[in-house]
C-alpha cells in the first residue's frame, strides 16, 4: 500500500437483533437507516423524548456549521468539528449524571458537552479567547472546559486523557462514590501507548471507568484499517479484562441504550467497560484538514455515510412513529439555534480579551520570584507600547 | 500481614531530636503525612509489601492497609496519569517512580497534564500530586540508574522540582509538597539515601519549598550545589579552609522556584560562584543560574562564574566514580575561580 492509496473501509453489516452483549462482531442497533425500528423501542422512547434528544443534536450541528463560519471570517482560528457524531455523544451524554459523574473528554466533543449541559456562552467563549471563558484564554480553540458539570479541561496530546480518567475512577472508588468516570476518545487514539497503559491499569484496578472510543474512522488522514491490523477497536477490551460493546454510533437509541447498559456495569461495581461508537467524520478533521476529499479519502465513502446521517435517521424514526418534524418546524428551529449562536457571540466578544495578566496566573496556586520578575517586565513593556501602564 | 511486613513497621514516633539517615526521613514523612490527612494515597512498582526497592515505602502498607499503598502494573504513564487523574478528583496522590531514569514513559502525562491542567482549565482544575523519585550516580547502575534528568522538569512551567540532600530537608520538602497545591517532581538523591545522616526534630514541621540552605557561612566564595553532590561540596569547602579560603556552601534544596535572591546575595558578598551537579552540563539547571548570578551582579563578580557538572556523555557503568564531580574536581574549580 502507498501512502497516498485511498484505502476505503470495509463494509459494515450492523447486528439487527438488539440484545446487549459484549464483543459482537457486528455494531449493535435499534433502528435502521430508513428509520425503522429492527426490534420494538424501549418504552421510554416518547416521540416527546425523541423530539427533545433530536433538537439537541441539531442544535450541536449547526453549532457546528455556525462555528465554521465564525473561523472562515477569522473570528476564531480552530474548530473540530463533529458533525455526523451527534448521535454518538448526545447518545452517550444519556447515560452520565452531569456534574455527578465526571468526564475525561477528547478535543471533538462539543455536542458531548452541550448534550451535558455546558452552557453554549461557555464553549464560543472558549473558542473565542474572552474574558468570559472559563478557561481564561489559555488553549486553543474547542479544548473545553467545565467545572459545573465536571468535563476536565481537553489536552490536545492524544490519549493523554486515558490514564487521568482511569485515575479519577480509582479517586471515585476510594472516597467511596457512586460516582463513574466516562472517557472519550477517537479510534486514533487507540494505538497510543498511554490508551494501552490506562486501559489495563483500569482494568487491573476495577476502576469504575467507561471508556467511549467514538470511532469516526479517520484520525486525520489515516483510516481505521491504516492505524490497527485489530478486526475492530473493542475487542481490544478482552485484553484489559473489561467487556467491550459495539454499538451502531449512528444510531441515537442504539447508542443510548449500549451505553446505559455498560454504565450500569461500570457503576454495579463490576470494573470498566469499552463501548466502540461506529460512526463517521463527515467533515474535515479541522480547518487545517479543509478538504479531505482531495487528499485522502472518495467522496463516494463519505456520501455513503452521509447517506447514514444520525439525526435524519431519528426524523424518519419520528416520522414513522406519527410524530414528524415538519419541514417549517425544522428551519424554525434551524434559525433559533443561529439567532442564539449570534447573540452568543455577541455576549462573548463585549467581554473582551484577557490582558497580559492573565498569562501569568494559575502557574502555579502561588507566584514565585521569577514570574513575578518576568510580569514586570513585560508590565513595563507593555506600557511603554501603550504610552502608560494602564494601571 | 507478612513477617517482612512486620519488621518493617515503624517504631513509634518520639517528640525529641533524633538523628536518622535520609530515607528514613523519607518514610517519616509519608506516614506522618498519611496518618493528617486520609486523601493521601501511596502508589507505583513494588511500593506495597515490598516497600519500594530502596525501602523508601517500608512498613506503609503494613500500616495503611492496601486501600492507601498499593502496587500498580508496570506503567509510568498509567502510575503518573492515574496520579493526575486522582489529584484533579481530590485526592493527594504521592507516586513512586522506581528510578527518575524511568520517568520517559511518563513524561507526557507530566509535561501536558499535570503541569499544565491548571494554567489551561483557568483554575477550574489543579493536579497537586507529587512524584517520588530516585535520581543519581554513584551506585554502580549505568546509565539507567544513575541519570540526573532534573533539568528537563525545569524546563516545563507548571511544575515545582525539589531535590533535597539532607534527612531534614527530605522530610520537611515532601511534606510542603504534599500538603501543597501544585504538582512536585521530587528527587531523591539515592547515593545519600543511607549515606546522608542528620538530626530532624520531634515535632511536625515544613520546609518551604523555593529556600535555598546555607550549609556553612564564608566570603571568598560561594560554592552552590544540590543534591547527590553536597557531601563533596562540603568536603572541597573543608579543604579550602584548610589552605585558608573562606567557602560559602549553599544546597539550593528546590529548583523550581530557586532561591535567587539568596544565591545573588551570596556571590554579592563573595564576588565568586562555582555551581555544581552532577547532571551533563549542556541545558544543566545550572546554567540558569550562572546567568541570574551575571545579570544580577556582575559588577560584584571577581571571576567568571565556575560550573562543574557531569559529562555530556550518557552516564557509563565502569567509570560511575570519575563520571561525577567529586571533592577533587570542585576543589580545583574553586582554586581556578580564587587564582582567576
């Protein structure tokens, strides 16, 4: 194979029966592409509660479209966007207790974020460096974080969130919580080492861990068959002594039930478990990334998958129970979710930028000597350029 | 619990002065800081019924039971991470990493997590977690257990990096980096674990982490070090006293922060510097201090600053003695500074 070889994935066939169980060899699913259901729906399956869990995934998409915007007008200078995950993490979002349990996240989880909670003002904040992120300005855009609902601060290092997560778990089992810890990563990231390291210390702790391999495919431009000669990722579970789950990650049901069933493993007391998220990056891997279908993949894999898209696989579903989304209705919603964007940003900018004092807080809990001799000089600096310290 | 177990239980505190070796001040100080407070937990490679391979951890699980000291698999990056993971949960997680020199693996989740999940959370989350570890030559290990890597966790905001060489600085900086809020790298020069003997007192106390000692007072020159290599630092002091020279021993104890204003007085008042460990002199901590010392007096300075350092080769097995400094090697760097 060359590098430059487009090397499609293979055709996936999804298990129709939806018995949860670990290690299938196809993903796990409730509802078909056309919307219909393979197996009668869980009661709590509402075309009321569907409606609430599709507006928050078309909220998250066109977060996602409004944010591109945003970055292609220079107002903020990275976005990941995670359109065509939506029923991944909003399914997953389901079965944590925000701001209960907590939440080692990777850096395409903002339908995640939003589906637990976190305030859109907090997350275009972040993205827009003001002074009314809570992270203070100190990362690259949509590396997020939330106290409140107990989402720890993204690292962009991949896999570097595993061994944190499976240590907060034991953290949980010693102070005798019932609190689990949930951890997200992409399919790339699991041929790091520190993926391997923390998977098997969680493992051999019985560390109340759920770990979320949101499998999109593509770890920029290497596919799943260019990053593991393994047959799928949660297999790889067996190896750590934890069950692993295979779930259809276009499948909003699907996903919510697998992924309540491994959480309620994970918090009985059993040890971690690994859910694997089949889905599918329909975009870019960022804006770095900004045609993907130049370089390295067929616009055919991804019409396939767009073909598969998660939320018109729940309005066909709504359609089929009596219940559509009719098509006003829809772009009514559409324009909220924008109106709200814009006044968000709005919101975000007045608040301004962080001052270069900023740069020199949270070191450490303390300033020592020397950042206190380096925030002078550039004080100095800074009101030389200004033509006086402004205070 | 295991006869071992039980030979390792520690006598019972005395409120007097004792004097005891370097690792015993080490073990002190974990049990004293376990038994105030219980989010203190103990981990790494063989630290529970073994005791850790150089004992450090001796009679601690015998004491906490296995919930608060216990063995973990053989992963630096999965014991450094769970520690940052515990540590943004609450607790107070102290690591073992059985030698610095196996601290690579590790390295990631030190350099991008712990260090920094303050600074880019806003504070929203801190990661204030210490991680024990061996460091140095002179034990016969080769390069992978005789290396000095210190100079890399400098180099990385965030972190606090101490290095104590005295059994009472040993026990009060590990206690100030338990009970502080912010990740400590702390090194343990494991040449002195036995060797360094000295008195610590009854009571519970600190050593402010960022304060550099004073070992002996003097004014032709001030000889500043940390570490494995202070006993020699004193032994070239003892022989220039002999031939008359007035030597300043200064033990930096933290690196990061380090005591500048101390180490600036002290050249101001002596006008001469010799800086001395035993990590390869390229990129060495040192360096950083040489060129606070010129920046801040060099109007005072009657001599270029002197540096002995280790070589910049990796560390060799056969050649352990020559490889470090050395009372020999620092006398004559003195006598170059006194003759320049």
């Amino acid at each position: 194979m060359t590098p430059f070889q487009i090397n499609p994935a293979p055709p996936v066939e999804f298990l129709s029966v939806p018995e949860i169980q670990p290690f299938t060899a196809e993903p796990i699913r409730y509802v078909g592409e056309d919307g219909l259901p393979v197996h009668p729906l869980p009661d709590a399956y509402t075309p009321e509660r569907l409606r609430e869990l599709h507006s928050v995934m078309l909220r998250a998409r066109e977060f996602d479209r409004k944010l591109i915007t945003l970055l292609r007008q220079g107002r903020t200078t990275f976005y990941a966007q995670s359109s065509g995950m939506e029923a991944t993490q909003v399914g997953l979002a389901h079965s944590v207790r925000p701001g209960h349990d907590w939440v080692w996240p990777y850096y395409r989880d903002h339908t995640l974020a939003l589906a637990l909670g976190v305030p859109m003002f907090e997350l275009i904040s972040q993205c827009l460096g003001s002074n009314s992120d809570p992270s203070r300005g100190r990362q690259m855009p949509h590396h997020f974080a939330a106290r409140k609902q107990n989402f720890v601060s993204i690292s962009s290092s991949i896999a570097n969130q595993v061994p944190p997560a499976t240590g907060t778990a034991m953290a949980q089992k010693y102070l005798g919580t019932d609190e689990i810890t949930v951890c997200t990563f992409g399919d790339g990231a699991t041929s790091e080492g520190d993926w391997h390291a923390g998977m098997n210390m969680a493992g051999a702790m019985a560390a109340p861990c759920l770990f979320v391999c949101e499998n999109n495919q593509w770890a920029i431009s290497t596919n799943l068959r260019g990053q593991t000669a393994s047959e799928n990722i949660h297999i790889k579970a067996r190896a750590y002594g934890m069950p692993g789950f295979y779930v259809d990650g276009n499948d909003l049901v699907a996903v919510m039930e697998v992924c309540t069933h491994a959480a309620g493993w994970v918090r009985a007391g059993n040890g971690p478990a690994l859910v694997e998220c089949l889905t599918y990056r329909v975009g870019s891997h960022s804006n770095a990334d900004a045609d993907a279908e130049k370089h390295y993949r067929t616009r055919e894999e991804v019409q396939e998958w767009l073909g598969r898209d998660p939320i018109v696989r729940v309005e066909k579903l709504l359609e089929h129970l009596g219940h559509p989304i009719e098509s006003e209705e829809r772009s009514n919603m559409i324009s909220a979710v924008h109106r709200e964007v814009d006044q968000q940003v709005i919101r975000a900018e007045a608040t301004g930028q962080p001052d270069w004092r900023i740069m020199f807080e949270d070191v450490y809990s303390d300033m020592p000597a020397h950042l206190r001799e380096e925030a002078a000089m550039l004080r100095a600096e800074q009101a030389e350029q200004t033509g006086g310290d402004r205070k | 619990m295991t006869a071992t177990q039980e030979k390792q239980s520690l006598p019972a505190a005395t409120p007097e002065t004792r004097t005891i070796n370097l690792i015993t001040a080490i073990t002190e100080a974990l049990h004293e800081e376990m038994e105030r407070d219980d989010r203190v937990v103990l981990f790494g490679q063989d630290v529970g019924a073994r005791g850790g391979v150089f004992m450090a951890t001796a009679g601690l699980q015998a004491s906490f039971g296995q919930r608060r000291v216990f063995d973990t698999p053989l992963s630096e990056a999965s014991i450094v991470g769970a520690a940052v993971g515990m540590a943004v949960r609450g607790l107070k997680p102290v690591a073992e990493i059985q030698f610095a020199d196996y601290m690579g693996p590790g390295f990631d989740q030190i350099i991008s997590q712990a260090a920094k999940m303050r600074y880019r959370s806003g504070g929203q989350y801190t990661a204030p977690l210490v991680i024990r570890t061996p460091s140095g030559g002179g034990v016969k290990g080769g390069h992978h257990h005789s290396q000095s890597p210190e100079s890399y966790y400098t180099h990385t905001p965030g972190l606090k990096v101490v290095m104590p060489s005295t059994p009472y600085d040993a026990k009060g900086l590990l206690k100030a980096a338990i009970r502080g809020e912010d990740p400590v790298i702390f090194f343990e020069p494991k040449r002195l674990y036995r060797a360094s003997k000295g008195e610590v007192p009854g009571h519970d106390y600190t050593v402010r982490i960022g304060e550099a000692a004073i070992r002996r007072e003097g004014t032709d020159l001030s000889l500043i070090g940390y570490g494995g290599v202070m006993p020699d630092l004193e032994r070239a002091a003892d022989a220039l006293g002999a031939e008359g020279v007035s030597v300043e021993v200064i033990d930096l104890r933290s690196l990061v922060p380090w005591d500048k204003e101390l180490v600036v007085d002290s050249v101001q008042k002596t006008g001469r510097a010799v800086l001395v460990s035993e990590a390869p002199r390229i990129s060495n901590f040192m360096g950083e201090v040489a060129y606070s010392i010129q920046a801040a007096a060099f109007d005072s300075l009657l001599a270029p600053v002197g540096q002995v350092a280790g070589f910049d080769t990796p560390y060799p097995y056969v050649q352990d003695k020559i490889y470090l400094p050395g009372p020999n090697r620092i006398t004559a760097a003195c006598v170059q500074a006194l003759n320049y």
